[in-house]
C-alpha cells in the first residue's frame, strides 16, 4: 500500500498503482466530521436563542400585566368589575366568554360568577350542533343554581335536521330543568313536547316565571296544540307571564289563577271575556285577532246581554279585531285600572272608537297610553275619542295600508286627507296661544298619509317644543309615511336642530 505523503500512514488504493488522487479519503472524513461538529453548535446555538426567547416573551408578558395593573380599570375591585360586566353583557348579544379572552384576571373574574352565566341566547345549527352541546353543559354547569333565562331560535331555515337539532339542545336543557327562570323558544318542534313533560318531582319548573313558545311556521294554530301537559300537577308553582301566539287557545290548559301576563290569537269574544275571568291576577293582556262568530249571542249564545265583567288589576290591555263585532269584548268588562290601551282592526271597514269611549267612562279609569291602529283615518272620530283622554301622556296612530280587491296597496283615505294641520293643533296644540286636548302628551307617532305640508308639522311639533320647554313638553316623536312626506333642505335642517337640542324626534318617508 502506498503511504500519505502527509500524515505518513498507508492508504488503500483502487486501480492502477501510478493513478494519484488529489484528496486522500481520510481527509474527506476529517472534513465531515468537522462539518457535523459545526452543526451541533448551531443547533446549541439556536436553543440558546430559543430559551433567550422564551424568557423575553416572559419578561415581556410581565411588563404587560404591570402596564395592564396601572389601567384604572384594573384598580377597580371585583364587585365593581362585575357589575360592569353584567351591564356589558345585557342584552345578552356578547357571550360572557369574551370577557375571558381579555386576561387571566378577568377570565378568572367571568368564569367563577355565574350571574354572567344565567342568560343564554342559543342560535341551533344542525352544523354545529355537537359543539353547541358541548359547550352548552359547560355553560350551564358555570350558571351554578341561579335562575336560568333561556333563549333558544333557529340559525337556519326551519328544516327537519334543524328541528332534530332543537331536541338535542332540550334535551340538555331539560337536565336544568329546577333552575330556568324562563324560556322562549321561536321554534318548538311537537315532537319535542314529550321533553317537557318532566313528572319526576326533581325535575319539576319550580322557579319557572315566563314562557315564550311557538310552533313551527306554516302550522296552522287551529291545529297547534301547546304542550299543555307541562303546566299541569303543579309543575310550574311560579309561572305568571305565559305567550302561546300561534297555538289553538282551546287546548291550553294553564294555572290560569296565577298568570300576570297573558298572550294569544284567534279568540273568540266569549274566550276573550274567559281569560280576564279565569286570571284575577292579570296585569297584561295581548289578545291577536278577536272575532266575534255570528252564531253567538253577546256572552255565550244565550242571546242575553249579562252582567260586565269587573277586572279590577289589569293595566293593560292590547286587543287585535278581525271585524267591527269583534268591539263586543270591550262592551263586555269593566277595568278601573287600565292605563294602556290598544286597538288594532285588521279589516277594512270603518269602525267607530266610541267602544273606547263607553269602556273608559264605565271604568272610570285613566289612560296614559293608547294606540290605535286601523285603515281609515277618521279625523272626527279620533277627535272625539281623544276628548275623553285627557291623560294621555303617549299617543300613537296608524292608518294600516290594506290591499284592494284591483292589485292596489294603500290606506283607506286620499292624499290631501289624513293628518292635517287642523288635527295636530287641536290634539297636540303647537304654540303659545294654542289650547290642545292632550296637554299632557309627552310622545307621538303617527303612520299613514300625512295631509300638510312638512313645514306645517313642524311648525307644530316646534312650537309645542319651544312652549313647554325640553324637559317638560313634547319629548318624542315619530312621523312616517310611505312616499307621501316631501322634505325640502330646511325640513331636514329643522329636525337635524331639534335632535341636537335634545328632542326624540324621526321623520321618515318609509313606515317604521
């Protein structure tokens, strides 16, 4: 073997002994070796940096929490904070997780009280259902024991995978059951009823005030039965604001004698009458679309006029009538405690508001609010009616647009008719000099065709403004009519003034 002529140690090699190679193999080992040692202290290096890092972000992180520490908000104590978390998070559109992203402090603050965690708004999704459950237990394991306030509504379409989704959801729910304090659910699928059904005495509504359902849409409330079985054995000690809207009223079974609150549709007068018999409690009462059947007498087909009913605790009352026969449900009581009143006639015909007059003179009560909804303007009529308000402190009038039998969509009056300067002066007054039959108004609205000039409104709604002052007089307003209202530039400059001046006022040319 021949021998390196440097470092004198022999040398395998290969092939003709008189070839030389200009780099003996040894040496190819040397550098790589090399090579590989120079790698290891970079990789040393890097985790040098790496730890160097590390403990910056650290010292970093620190510097923050004594930045974050100096904050005035962080000087607050935790009762403080908390109340503004509670004010932060009502309504409850941002969930109380959001709080906890901000930093440990306030995630610890948000996680450990559970009055952040007692209002639950749930949109279901048949996509992320699975998530929503898991993160629905933990939600309701963070409420603790306190009253539980439930707001459950579809994210998508109403569809059968949906619908599935809304039984899972009831399913957790209905685990909690001792501790809702109320629910509202816009959608209640009926296969859903038999959760609710709860008969093992642990799992009873006890603290249960409020309920809100409603049937799927495109049921028909005739054949919409509610899930009546929930409220009955005693289950619901507490409950006192129930709304059905949308279920058949004849297959309600309720503890009728401990409501406050009460709402429904499609009632006939004598059912009417029957709610505000059955509930002496009731403070609230929200009746959609009375009608009156032809076949009946006055109060039950006896086709003899009783006795009025005497309702001496509500205080509002809310009535929807299909025809003018429907007004027999105010003929029908008495209620010396009403102070909000509304009217609403769905048809087209001309009803007189004199029912309000008689239930307000029998009652001997005093409005404060009334609204009036219907497709003609009758100024006479109003004028008359609003004659024996005197009290009132809101006032709002809707003249509906009804479709006419030749494809035409309006109200029932012509353009040049409608709220005319006469009607303004005489009801809301409008100046020094200028008597008015509701010298205690604090708030009107008006929809429907307006037959004056805009200049002439607010001339009117100005003056009353300048006359009482803006701590005393006209406080709100809310004019509206769809097309027939022209604003010129001083119009809009006018009621842009009165806005900075302090004055709730909206003039639209579009319904509210």
């Amino acid at each position: 073997m021949p021998i390196c002529e440097e470092c004198g140690q022999r040398t395998r090699v290969e092939g003709p002994q008189n070839v030389r190679h200009p780099t003996p193999t040894h040496a190819k080992y040397s550098s790589y070796t090399q090579e590989i040692l120079q790698v290891d202290e970079l990789k040393a290096e890097i985790e040098h940096v790496e730890t160097l890092m590390q403990s910056l972000a650290t010292h970093r992180s620190g510097l923050r929490r004594r930045i974050n520490s100096l904050a005035p908000i962080s000087c607050l104590p935790p009762e403080i904070l908390l109340l503004v978390f509670t004010h932060c998070l009502s309504p409850p559109t941002t969930p109380p997780l959001f709080l906890g992203a901000i930093c440990a402090r306030w995630r610890a603050l948000a996680w450990g009280s559970p009055v952040l965690w007692s209002k639950l708004v749930l949109r279901v999704s048949r996509l992320h259902a699975p998530a929503q459950l898991c993160l629905l237990e933990a939600w309701l394991l963070r409420a603790g024991t306190l009253p539980l306030h439930i707001h459950i509504l579809p994210w998508e379409v109403s569809d059968e995978a949906t619908l599935q989704s809304f039984r899972s959801v009831l399913e957790v729910l209905v685990s909690r059951a001792p501790y809702w304090g109320s629910i509202e659910c816009d959608v209640l699928p009926p296969h859903c009823h038999d959760l609710l059904r709860v008969t093992a005495p642990e799992l009873v509504f006890r603290q249960l005030k409020r309920v809100v359902f409603r049937p799927p849409k495109g049921a028909i409330s005739t054949f919409s039965e509610p899930p009546s079985d929930m409220f009955l054995g005693g289950r619901v000690p507490c409950l006192e604001d129930v709304d059905l809207v949308g279920y058949d009223f004849s297959s309600m079974r309720l503890p009728w004698k401990g409501l406050r609150v009460f709402r429904a549709q499609f009632l006939t007068v004598v059912e009417g009458v029957g709610v505000l018999r059955m509930c002496p409690g009731l403070e609230r009462c929200v009746l959609e679309n009375v009608y009156f059947p032809e076949t009946h007498g006055i109060l039950g087909g006896t086709g003899k006029q009783q006795a009025q009913l005497v309702h001496s605790g509500l205080e509002t009352l809310d009535v929807t009538l299909v025809k003018g026969a429907a007004t027999a449900l105010l003929d029908a009581v008495s209620l010396p405690s009403l102070k909000e009143l509304g009217l609403h006639y769905v048809g087209t015909e001309s009803v007189p508001l004199l029912p309000v007059i008689s239930l307000v003179s029998r009652s001997a009560c005093v409005l404060t609010k009334f609204e009036v909804s219907r497709s003609v303007f009758g100024e006479e009529d109003l004028v008359r009616c609003l004659e024996a308000l005197p009290g009132l402190v809101e006032l709002s009038i809707c003249v509906r647009e009804v479709a006419h039998p030749w494809g035409h969509v309006g109200p029932e009056v012509d353009s040049e008719e409608g709220l005319s300067e006469g009607f303004l002066r005489r009801v809301v007054g409008g100046g020094r000099g200028h008597s008015c039959l509701l010298p205690g108004l604090r708030r009107f609205g008006y929809e429907g065709p307006v037959g004056c000039e805009m200049r002439v409104v607010l001339d009117v709604l100005e003056g009353r403004w300048r006359e009482f002052g803006g701590g005393v007089g006209l406080e709100g307003v809310r004019v509206a009519s769809r097309g027939m209202l022209r604003m010129e530039e001083e119009d809009t400059a006018r009621v842009e003034k009165l806005e900075r001046e302090g004055m709730d006022i909206c003039i639209s040319p579009f319904v509210f």
